[in-house]
C-alpha cells in the first residue's frame, strides 16, 4: 500500500484541525440563522464524520494512516461538492445571486484541497483533480454565463480562486509532491544502507561498523564505557556435530536471548563468528557486572532445540575513559581469556577479581 508525504502527527493536526473549524462554523452559521440549512448541516456533519475518523486514526495511527486519509478525502468532497453544486442550481432554478448566496469558503476550499493534494498516496492524485473540478465546474460555468455577478468584486474573486488560481496552485503542488517524493525515497534508501552496513544478516544485530558508529554518537566528551565480550563455549562443535544450520540457529537465539538481556541504552553486536560484544554508556561498574550476569544466565539456563544446554565466557570491562574502540574491545578481551583459561562458563570482570561460575 502506497503511504502519503504526511507525517502520523501531520495527518493527527489536520483532523483535529478539520474536525474544530467545521464545528465552529456549522453553530457559527446555526446561529445566525441563514436562509439555506445547508450552512449549518454540512458544517456540523462534517466535523461529526471527522470525529469519527479521528477515533478511528487514533486506535491504530500507523496501520491506518493511509486508510484516513482516504477517508478524509470522501468527508472534504462531501464537504465542499455539496455546497458547490447546491448553490449553483439553486441560483440557476430559484434565480438567487450566487456571489451573494454562497458562503465565503473560496479561500477555505482551496487550502483544503491543497492540504489533500500533499496528504493522499501519489495514485489518488487524479482522484483529487476530479474532485476540484467537481467543485470549480459548475461554479466557473454558471460565473461565464452571468457576466452581471462576474463583473462584481466577489465575482472575479471567484472567478480566480476557482479558475487560474487554482490551476497555478495545483501545478506547483504537483512538482512539489515529485520533488518531496524523490528526496522522500532517497532518504529510505540511505537508511537501507546504512542497515544493511551497520547490521549483521544472520542475527539482525550491529555488526563491528555498527558498533563503531554506536560508540562514537553515545560516548559523548567524557565517555565511561563498560564492555562486554561474550563467547560461545564449544560452539565448533556444534557447527560439527549438528552442521551450520543447526550453528546459524544457536547464534539467532542467542542474539535474541541476550538482546533482551540487557539496558536500554547499550548496543549488541555480533563480533565475529560466535562473539559477541555489549557496549554500555553511564553505567557503574557494579551495574554493568549484573548486566553480565545476566546475560551468562539467560544464555545458560535457556535449553537450545537439538543442542540442550549451552554455556558461554564473559570477559568485562568497566569505568573505560575512552572511545577508542580498540582500547576497549582489548580490555574486555584479556577478561576474556582468563575466563576461557579458567575452565569457561564464567564471568570474569576487571581487575580479574570478579569470576562468577557455575
């Protein structure tokens, strides 16, 4: 399904804006009592729909939101055809003055219409030029065929509005949509980009670029990094006893399992082959060191389809004054290898004093 140009909370300013003008000029015109009903019934039925179909966006602003704009686009032909062709027969049958009979809406019309143009899927844009000419054809016939009310001050004033004018407005709006459109998907395809570089395809998780571009937009003017290496006891044999299908499905889970393991503002990565790194910001040292525990829980007592029981290494590094990924990475990694030189399944954490087995 195509999506609109306008943002969620675009799309949220416009209905509550819609919904509160057609209100107030509805009981604006009920009363003062005008001749024609059609002043206030439209008006106020109009923001009842709207009402309706702001409920509607707000149960589900983002699986919805193209479906209300659809919407809105019946309501605001509703709104405005109607008035429009009640008023140009009604002059022509019961030979009312329709530059004094219809309601000064001209500027209202064309806002409106230019809104929709900007919010409806780029499809539906031959559906918006039929419903402004729905709106303008009748009313420019009728003007030519009285040159009396044509030649009054509200007259050509319609006569621009609804002729020249608007033609211009929607030509300019046309090329802005495009113009919007273009910049609208090269900035998609820049953030496929950068995931797809940033990301690991198995796992879904940052791979060492993405953990790099984490580190330098968080660490800050005076980091305080805490880091995590996690390895994967025995995986090998794993990839040799079950194959790597088997592997490929132990790292997902595992990914997954410990992504939910951890605080907010961290970042997990996939290191390389069955490692994977944590990187945390702000935290205390004895914050981070639970962090660990954590995750060498979830990993042990979680039961892995085809392999069972899986264990892993922890090495831990906290308080680093640094953003220098290497520097970090390298204070982990010798936790690391003291766990693994320990007899693994443990968490080692710096100075070395910390060691947590099974």
């Amino acid at each position: 399904m195509q999506q609109s140009l306008f943002s969620i909370r675009a799309t949220y300013i416009a209905l509550c804006f819609y919904c509160v003008f057609g209100a107030i000029v509805g009981i604006s015109y009920l009363a003062i009592n005008t001749d024609h009903f059609i002043d206030f019934v439209v008006p106020i039925s109009s923001s009842v729909l709207l009402a309706g179909l702001l409920l509607y966006f707000h149960h589900d602003p983002r699986g919805r939101h193209t479906q209300s704009i659809k919407y809105l686009f019946f309501i605001t032909a509703y709104s405005f055809v109607t008035p429009a062709w009640y008023y140009t027969i009604g002059s022509v049958i019961h030979n009312w003055v329709l530059v004094e009979v219809f309601p000064p809406i001209s500027g209202v019309i064309l806002i409106a219409i230019s809104i929709l143009t900007a919010m409806v899927p780029h499809s539906w844009l031959r559906h918006t030029m039929l419903l402004w000419g729905a709106i303008c054809v009748p009313i420019l016939l009728y003007l030519i065929s009285q040159p009396s009310e044509l030649s009054t001050a509200r007259g050509r004033e319609m006569m621009v509005f609804f002729g020249p004018g608007g033609a211009l407005l929607f030509i300019v709006l046309s090329y802005q949509r495009d113009i919007m459109l273009h910049f609208t998907r090269a900035e998609e395809r820049l953030r496929n980009s950068r995931r797809q570089a940033d990301y690991d395809e198995l796992t879904d998780i940052c791979n060492r670029r993405g953990l790099i571009y984490w580190l330098s937009s968080n660490a800050g003017a005076q980091p305080n990094i805490s880091s995590i290496i996690i390895d994967l006891d025995h995986f090998k044999q794993i990839n040799d006893s079950h194959g790597h299908e088997t592997g490929d499905a132990v790292l997902k889970q595992a990914a997954k399992l410990l992504e939910s393991s951890l605080p907010k503002q961290s970042c997990l990565a996939r290191w390389g082959g069955d490692e994977f790194v944590v990187l945390m910001n702000g935290l205390a040292a004895e914050q981070a060191k639970q962090v660990a525990d954590t995750c060498w829980r979830t990993i042990r007592d979680h039961p892995f389809p085809l392999v069972g029981q899986l264990t892993c290494s922890l090495g831990v590094a906290t308080n680093i004054q640094s953003n220098d990924i290497d520097t970090i990475i390298r204070s982990a990694d010798a936790c690391l290898y003291i766990a693994k030189r320990q007899g693994r399944n443990q968490v080692v954490t710096q100075p070395h004093a910390g060691t947590h087995q099974q």
